[in-house]
C-alpha cells in the first residue's frame, strides 16, 4: 500500500536507538556533573575570598598590586597594606584568576619569586606598585 509506515523494528534497529539513549543518558549525567563543579568551584572561590583582608583606604599606605598571567596582558588591580601577607596576594589571584591549584607567584618588575607566604607585603621586598605574575600548574 502507498503511503504506509513500516512499523517493524529490527534488532538492529532497536540496538542503535538503546545506544543513542544510553549516550543520552551519559550526556546528561556529565553535564550535570559539569554543573555541580561549577557549583562546587563558585563556592569554594566565594570562601576564599571571604578570607581577603579589607583594602585599605586611599589615605592609608598601600601597595597597589596588579596579578595576571604569565601569557596575560590584562590582570587584576586591588590595594594591599604593607602588613598583609603574600599569602592574601596569592588568595586575590586565585579567585579573580579562577585558579584552584597551587600557583608560583614572581614580582615582574623585581623578578623575585613570592614562595613564603607567610612574609607581609612590605617584608617580601616587593615595589609599592608591582605586577605580580601567576604561573599556574593545574586547575581543578
């Protein structure tokens, strides 16, 4: 007859379309997942930056400090005080870098290496206005 359906699958047939559900159903579980990490990395950048110090007020000594990437022209600019840690650099430069892993950190204009976290801003030896360059090693 003209103009009927064939109704009948084959095992073929029926094979093929349980594979494309089940590579649906992976393809909604990984996206899914890539949600809750999103989630999860937004989270955990939120907590690190609760931990940054107040920036300091435009009459109060600072350090104007500028964090980008190694390849980067941009970076980001936020005033320390001299008494906060390289440590509180290192936690700017993650959450606006988006960088989860453990990063080295060097003063462009000094070429100095910032590997003691723990030294202020001021101790570590660094200029009032420097550009401190992140070289990260993995992301999450």
């Amino acid at each position: 007859m003209q103009g009927t359906i064939n109704t009948n699958v084959n095992h073929e047939d029926e094979d093929f379309f349980q594979k494309m559900q089940r590579i649906q159903a992976k393809f909604f579980e990984q996206n899914e997942l890539h949600t809750i990490l999103e989630k999860s990395k937004n989270d955990y950048f939120k907590q690190v930056e609760k931990k940054l110090p107040e920036e300091p007020k435009e009459d109060e000594e600072y350090f104007s400090i500028r964090v980008k990437e190694k390849n980067g022209d941009d970076g980001y600019i936020r005033r320390f005080r001299p008494t906060d840690s390289i440590e509180d650099v290192k936690n700017f430069a993650k959450c606006k870098l988006r960088k989860n892993s453990d990063i080295n950190m060097y003063s462009e204009k000094e070429k100095k290496l910032l590997y003691n976290t723990k030294l202020s801003i001021k101790d570590s030896g660094i200029n009032k206005e420097d550009d401190i360059v992140i070289d990260n090693q993995d992301d999450f």
